[in-house]
C-alpha cells in the first residue's frame, strides 16, 4: 500500500473519509443519548446549546422505566425476537440444505419461490395476514408475532443460507456419505460447524429485523402489556400532538442497545457469514 | 478385500452418454489404475463404484454382491479425493476417526486404529493439528489414514496426487504403492497421468470417450498397445507417428522416405497404414532415415531430439552423447515398428 505512504496522502483518501462517514452514522445516536439525559427545560430552551447538556438528569429514564409499562414492551420484544429468529433459523437451515443440496425435481424454482415471497412487501402482507391471526385467535398476543414475523425472516435467512451452504465443497457430503453418515449426521456434523458464520450472520440479521419490526406489531397488537419496544414507545410516548421527546429517546437508546452488544459479540463472525468462505 | 467386476456399466447425464457399457474385473487385491484424458468417463466410473452416482445400466459387484443399489456407506469402500475433502472443523486424529465413531466403535478401538494408521504415514505427531495447519503432503496422507482406518474391502482414489507439485507428486506415488503392498487391498485409481499409471498399477485400463481402450499391465499396453490411442497415450515422451503407404519394399511415407515393415505383414500393396515408433526405438544409425533436427534437450541422463522426418514432427531419444545441431541432418533408425490402420486407428502389426 505504498499510496498510502505520505501523511497527507493518508489524511486525505483515509482518515477525512472515514470522519465524515463516523460522523454521518454516529450523530443520530449522539442526538438520541443527548436528548435522553437532557432535562425538558434545556430541551425546549431557544438559548441552550443544542448538542451539549448543562445538567444531565436521569428523569426521563425514570419516567420511562416506572410510569409506563417499558420493562414489559422489553420483554415482550426479547421474547418474540428470539423465538421467532430461532424457529425461522432452523426452518430455514432445511430449507436451504434441501434447495441447494438435495437437489430435488423444481429445487431451483422453490428457492427462487422463496426469494420472490421476501418481496412482497409487509405492507401489503399484513391486511390477509391480520385476517388470519384474528381467525386463529391470536389477535393481541404475542403468538400473533412470533408466528407472523417467520413469513419475512424465513425467506430472508433460507436466502443467506443458500449462499453460505453453496460456499461448503460437496466433496465434504460425498465423502462423509462414503464413511456411513446419514443425510441427518452430515448435515449436524459436518455442515452445520461449518456453516456457522452463515448462521450467525443470519440470526443477527433475523433478529434485528424482528427487534426493529413495527407494521405487524402495530396492527396485531393492542393492549400495552403485550407491545414491542418500537410500537410501545411511538404509541404511549406521543400524547396527542405532545411528543415526550426525552422518554422517547431514552426508550430508542435503551431498545438500541441489545442489538448493538450482539452485533459487537459477533462481528467477526458475521463478516465471514457475508462474504462466505470456508477454509480447509 | 475383495474383487470387483464391472459388466457393461453404462451412465448417461440426461439425453447425453459418457460411459459406454464398460467391462473390467479387478482381482482381489490387485492394484488397478483407470487413465484416460479428461472427460473420458473414469471419475463418473469410479462415483459410480462410490455409489456417488447411480448407474444408467449394467451391473456392478464387490465381491459377490451386486452393488448397483447399494448405499456408499454399505459398499464397504473408502474413498480419496483430488481436494482430499478433510473435514475443516476436526482435528487429523477426529477426521480419521470420523467413519469409526459413525460406525459406534469403542473408544479404545478406535485409538488403536488411528495411532496405527497415523504410525504407518508418519501423522502420529499431527494428530492435534487441524487441516489448514497442514502442508499439501500431510493432508494427501490425513485423508489416505482416513481410508485405512477403516480396513475397507476397496479403495478408490480419485486423482489423489493432481494437487501436489510435481517432487511431492512422485514421493506420495512411491508411498501409496508401498502403502497397497503393505495392506494388499483392492486398489482402484483414477488419474490423467499416464506416468502415474504406468508406475503404481498392477493393471491399467486405458479409457477414451467414456469406452475401454486396452485393459492390460503397464508393460503389456506399452509393448503390445492395441490401436492408436493406446499407443499415443502409454510411454512419456509419446509414440511418433508416421503415416505411409504398404509397399513390397517396404512402407513409403512423404518425401520417398522408406521405412522398413514388419516382417510377415500380409497386407495388400498400395494400403494407406501410420508407422508408429517410440522415441526410444530410434537409434542414430548411418542405416537410418534423413532427419532433420529442431530442437535438441539433453536431460543428462539421456537426449531428445526434436526433428522432422517425412514431413512429420519426431522425437528420439538418445542415452549416446552427440552434439547435434538445429537444422543438421542426423540419420535415424527404427529399431522396433508398429502399424495402425488410419481409418480405425487399430493395430495391424
């Protein structure tokens, strides 16, 4: 990397780049942890500096944590987020290990099939699929989302799967077939250590799409007890035409946070999963 | 250990054939080498003895049993890859272990199978160590130790050696042949290198367009090779091929150049036929025929001389010193010809 020599060289193709670009992506977050721990007064004082805080205060935290049912939205979302990444993990581990192993009369149009099902658009899907959770009776639980969120997480994961199971050599599987394993043992034993990093990247991803949602946990949930984070916090936090700005941001900065800690835990992981390689 | 037979194994992929009803039988024990170019149907031969691919027709045994719908693990054979196919997530001791641990061995057994294996390749101080942390060598011999421990009626090997240099390439040949009489097990092999096959097997079948050339020793397809194909493909560098005319005298071939037939060939003059000499029959001989030198190699150990006799590109080799020069005339005889019909390129004489 000898362009790469001279100081100034350096400043200007690396370091002045990357600040605009940190500066671009951190600044949203700088905003929300600001506004959380500002009192209301600075909030909405013309003289105050609005990127600095004279007095933090924990006061909107507190409301946030003891006046609504915030710890309860929390669980709720850890709950249907996990459940739900999970079962969409394992449906589309077979799904993607048949579509791309099995080989099986119209194996390429089923993950074609599957892929097209990921375009439609939530916003279309969730006017039939209320029909269907108000037939079942789940309506305002949180069953209602833990089996709704599948139908976007399992395309989506049986996708990067795909992708990640092409990247393992079929000699692996032929030559595990000659030394006695089943298709069951080739795929724990052999395919899946492998396929780690692909599972991972896809669990991260499958649970920070099911964290983030909001569509269906808006219209298929009513009652405060059984929301999600993102819903909870737009719906009891907004007043009418009165935004608490300070609870709202500590709830956004508070829900932010788990899925940070996941992304920093794997990101090694998660960086092979995407660029898919496995190594002999 | 046990023989194996093929009887008119055939496979198509879809609507196109690439193995054309194909008999062999390998006798128990016996070392057999399948060459051929590539794409001529001996790896899909060999998947189909895995039980990898499914036969389209014909019948395959392993001793005494018919094969053809048999699972690959219950066809008691193990198997080496071109890429060896380690498992990248074991160590070399769970790889070896892997096929013996599926079939419920006791953990003592088990021990005592991979610590011989590795003992016989030289892995035992390996055995810790995960495949990536392997050099080419170690991991060709991992995945032999991973076929002998499991004390197999066959092996099959598929192209083992393509991915190793060319000095690596000739040390792990020595050791696999040192390996098969050791364990005297059913060997088939499969390679594109003829070198490979004429020193390993106790027998070869030389393969062309998914068909069975010449089933013979080494020995026996370079002295007796049964058409053009055989003969071009067995014995490093390849026959020279001349083509001519059968005349009394003798074969006329471009330019008036005579070479001499075979003696008692009853073949009607005037015959279009192709002279076939290997490079080491021609001796530099007043006697011999004009040619004209290209280009001159000496190895040390002998010479090859490019030239051109009759219009036609030629190579000898000479274990005499000469110092020929590009474009002199030397004279070259053939000591010992064959003679191919052009048309179906089998052998007359």
């Amino acid at each position: 990397m000898d362009y790469l020599e001279s100081p100034m060289r350096r400043w200007v193709t690396l370091y002045i780049p990357l600040l605009c670009f940190l500066v671009i992506l951190l600044f949203p977050f700088y905003w929300m942890a600001m506004t959380s721990f500002k009192p209301n007064e600075e909030l909405v004082s013309r003289a105050a500096n609005p990127f600095w805080i004279v007095q933090p205060t924990l006061a909107h935290f507190e409301r946030l944590l003891f006046t609504t049912a915030y710890p309860q939205w929390m669980w709720n979302t850890i709950l249907v987020s996990v459940v739900a990444t999970f079962t969409s993990l394992a449906a589309s581990v077979f799904a993607a290990y048949a579509i791309e192993r099995l080989r099986f009369r119209g194996s390429k149009q089923t993950g074609l099939a599957i892929f097209l099902a990921y375009l439609v658009p939530p916003s279309i899907l969730f006017i039939p699929l209320a029909a269907i959770v108000f037939k079942l009776g789940l309506f305002d639980t949180r069953w209602a989302l833990i089996l709704t969120y599948p139908t976007f997480l399992i395309p989506f994961c049986t996708w990067l799967l795909m992708g990640y199971f092409r990247s393992i050599p079929y000699e692996l599987e032929e030559c595990a077939l000659i030394d006695g394993a089943t298709r069951w043992q080739i795929l724990v034993k052999i395919i899946l250590p492998l396929a780690v990093p692909g599972l991972i990247s896809a669990g991260i991803f499958a649970f920070t799409l099911s964290w983030n949602e909001f569509i269906y946990a808006l219209t298929f949930v009513s009652s405060s007890e059984n929301k999600t984070v993102p819903v909870g916090v737009i719906t009891e936090l907004v007043e009418g035409d009165v935004y608490h700005w300070g609870a709202l941001m500590a709830g956004a900065l508070l829900g932010s946070l788990p899925v940070a800690v996941l992304y920093s835990f794997f990101v090694e992981y998660y960086v092979s999963g995407m660029t898919g390689a496995v190594k002999e | 250990m046990a023989a194996v037979t093929l009887n008119q194994v055939r496979k198509s992929f879809g609507s196109t054939p690439v193995v054309h009803g194909v008999d062999i039988s390998i006798d128990d024990g016996e070392f057999c080498v399948l060459v051929g170019p590539s794409g001529c149907g001996k790896s899909t031969l060999l998947r189909m003895i895995a039980g990898l691919e499914e036969a389209s027709g014909g019948e395959m045994r392993i001793g005494a049993r018919v094969v053809n719908d048999v699972a690959p693990k219950e066809r008691d054979i193990a198997m080496v890859f071109q890429n060896y196919a380690l498992y990248p997530h074991m160590t070399v001791f769970d790889n070896m272990a892997f096929s013996l641990k599926l079939a419920h061995a006791s953990r003592e057994e088990i021990r005592q199978r991979v610590d011989e294996a590795a003992r016989i390749l030289g892995l035992t101080e390996y055995l810790g160590r995960f495949p990536r942390q392997l050099s080419g060598g170690q991991r060709q011999r991992v995945a032999m130790g991973r076929a002998i421990v499991r004390k197999p009626q066959v092996f099959l090997f598929d192209e083992p050696l393509s991915n190793l240099d060319a000095k690596l390439r000739v040390q792990m040949r020595t050791e696999i042949k040192a390996l098969h009489q050791r364990l005297k097990t059913t060997s088939i092999y499969v390679t594109h290198d003829q070198i490979e096959a004429m020193t390993m097997a106790d027998k070869i079948v030389v393969m062309n367009g998914g068909k069975v050339e010449q089933i013979g020793t080494p020995l026996e397809l370079y002295d007796d090779p049964d058409n053009l194909f055989v003969a071009g493909f067995i014995g490093s560098p390849a026959m020279n091929f001349i083509p001519g005319k059968f005349t009394a005298g003798g074969i006329v071939a471009a330019g008036n150049v005579t070479l001499s037939a075979p003696a008692g060939v009853p073949l009607e003059s005037g015959r279009e036929v192709i002279v076939g000499v290997r490079p080491e029959h021609l001796m530099v001989s007043d006697a011999g025929l004009p040619a004209e030198v290209v280009v001159v190699e000496p190895t040390g150990a002998d010479t090859q001389i490019y030239c051109r006799i009759a219009g036609v590109d030629v190579t000898a080799v000479v274990r005499e010193r000469h110092t020929f020069r590009p474009g002199e005339t030397v004279r070259l005889a053939p000591q010992l010809t064959f003679l191919f019909d052009p048309a179906s390129g089998q052998r007359l004489a």
